[in-house]
C-alpha cells in the first residue's frame, strides 16, 4: 500500500463519540470533544437562553452548560448517575452538553452514514447524517448549526 492509498483509507474513517438524551441515540465528531466529564455544580444564571442550564468553572475557565433535552424537546429534569458533560467546541466557542450517557467512541467507515432526509431533518435539531445499528439508529447532528443558530 503507498502512501496515497494509506491518506484515501484514513480520510474515509469518522469518529465520534456516541451519547445517549434519554432513550435517543447521537453522535458528535470526535474532533469538537475537548473531554468528557462528570457533571459538576451549575451556577445557574438567570433570563438566559432557554437552552443554558448555567455555567461551570472548568480549570479557569467559565463555560455554558447546554442541556441537551432542552434543545430536542424531550421534558424531564432527571438526574441520572450515567449523566456527562460533553466539553465541546465549536467555531471558537467552548459548551459543555449536559447528557443523560456516553456510551462509546466508535469509528466507522463514511460509507456506514446515511444522509438526513428533508423529511426528518428539524430547524432546532438539524440531523447530518443516521447510523444505522441492530439495536437502532444514531443520529449525527450538526452541533456547530445548533450553536450559531441559537445563540447568536
């Protein structure tokens, strides 16, 4: 195998993490993860964006808490002890998701994504792509879209 061969196989490669909002399944490009974290106290603040849950210190820094079943519609205040936050960045913008799991880091072939149909791709949660999976389907959502757009 050359060297063009090996760059054409890696470029064909996505990794994400994949993270659980309840009973649905997501995922996010690997290279938007900072790191993963066990939440932590929130100071909330308030007449902020419906979405923000509050912010938390982080090793200095000061970061917006996103929740995650705010931004899909999906009601409930659960705590739940499989709970991360996702330190994510986008656009130079650093959020942590509030997430009920992670669940893995996966790789797989670009090959394996399934385009968004019109028919299922949302305004407030724009889907980029589905993975199909035996046990259901993960959806990739495009986080960056979801952060211009809503807090502008």
């Amino acid at each position: 195998m050359n060297i063009v061969q090996k760059v054409s196989l890696k470029l064909e490669v996505f990794e994400f993490v994949e993270f659980r909002v309840e009973k649905s399944k997501f995922g996010i490009n690997i290279k938007h993860v900072r790191e993963i974290i066990e939440p932590i106290p929130v100071t909330v603040i308030p007449h902020s964006h419906a979405f923000v849950e509050g912010i938390i210190q982080l090793r200095g820094d000061v970061i917006p808490v996103i929740d995650f079943k705010k931004v899909i519609g999906v009601p409930g205040e659960s705590a739940d002890s499989e709970a991360k936050y996702i330190i994510s960045e986008f656009n130079g913008i650093t959020v942590a998701l509030d997430v009920t799991a992670v669940t893995q880091i996966e790789r797989i072939n670009y090959s394996e994504i399934e385009a968004a149909s019109d028919m299922y791709e949302g305004s407030t949660v724009p889907v980029t792509g589905v993975i199909k999976r035996d046990d259901g389907m993960i959806l990739l959502v495009d986080f960056e879209k979801i952060i211009a757009e809503q807090f502008k």
